[in-house]
C-alpha cells in the first residue's frame, strides 16, 4: 500500500510541476509580445500596438497554421479603446503601407475594422482585423495566398 501512494504522489508532483512549466511558457509568451514593438508573421513584421500608442495589458496569445494560412491573434484591454483604435489605424495607414478593404466606422462600438497589405512574399498578402469593444479589442494578423482591394 505504501508503494502505491508513493507512486501516486510522485505523479501527482510530475503533474504538479508541468502545469507550473506551463504557466510560465505562456506568461512569458503574452509578456514578449506585450513588450514587442513589432509583430513578426513569417518575413513580414508590422509595428505593434505598442510601438504606436504605448504598452497596453495583453489578455491572450495565440498563433496557428492552417490550410496555408497563418493567424496570430493578440487581445489586450484598454481604457481607451476608440482612442488607440483610430490612432493606430491611422498609423497603419500612412506609416504602415496598409489599406483599409471595407468601410469602418470608429465611433461605432462594438466595431471591426479590417486592413490589408501585400507581403513580402510573392503572391501572399496581410490581412489585419481589429474586432473592439468598449474594454478591450483582438487584432488578428492572417498571412495567406490572395489580393488586397480597397474600399
């Protein structure tokens, strides 16, 4: 009986300790990119949020590949949702090469704006949405085969 419950202590610690591994892989994920002044998707980079306006607190990461298409989503929460919405919309637009493809109405909240430029890579284009509400707002940077048409 003894040998048992050293057995499942021992587990109980491995699990123990892998979730803490965890933890911190992925603190120090969403903190890098809360900290990076530009985000990479494949050979293209695009100046961040932070770069424009200022740090702001990052809620969740994550970035996937599928079907030839890579996404990387950052959410973060702000006071000023609209404020950093039309200010680095507009950066995106003089300073950052991109155009918007649909109309976009930043005094509307809940809102999506939605952006897009040609990559470095021949044939694939960046595509950036900007979903907002009053708290907070999730930019998505999609990198993938197509065309870009303004609005």
């Amino acid at each position: 009986m003894k040998k048992v419950l050293k057995i499942a202590l021992i587990i109980i610690v491995c699990i123990i300790v892998l979730a803490i591994i965890v933890g911190i892989i992925a603190y120090g994920s969403i903190n890098s990119v809360a900290n990076a002044d530009e985000y990479k998707i494949g050979n293209d980079t695009i100046s961040s949020i932070k770069a424009v306006i200022e740090e702001r607190n990052v809620t969740s990461v994550s970035t996937e590949t599928s079907n030839g298409i890579t996404t990387q989503s950052i959410e973060y929460e702000s006071d000023t949702v609209q404020e950093d919405i039309s200010k680095y919309v507009e950066y995106l637009r003089t300073e950052g090469g991109f155009l918007l493809t649909e109309d976009a109405d930043l005094s509307k909240v809940p809102s999506t704006v939605q952006l897009g430029k040609e990559s470095n890579d021949s044939g694939q284009i960046i595509r950036m949405t900007i979903n907002y509400d009053e708290s907070s707002y999730t930019i998505i940077i999609q990198k993938g085969k197509g065309s870009v048409t303004a609005y």
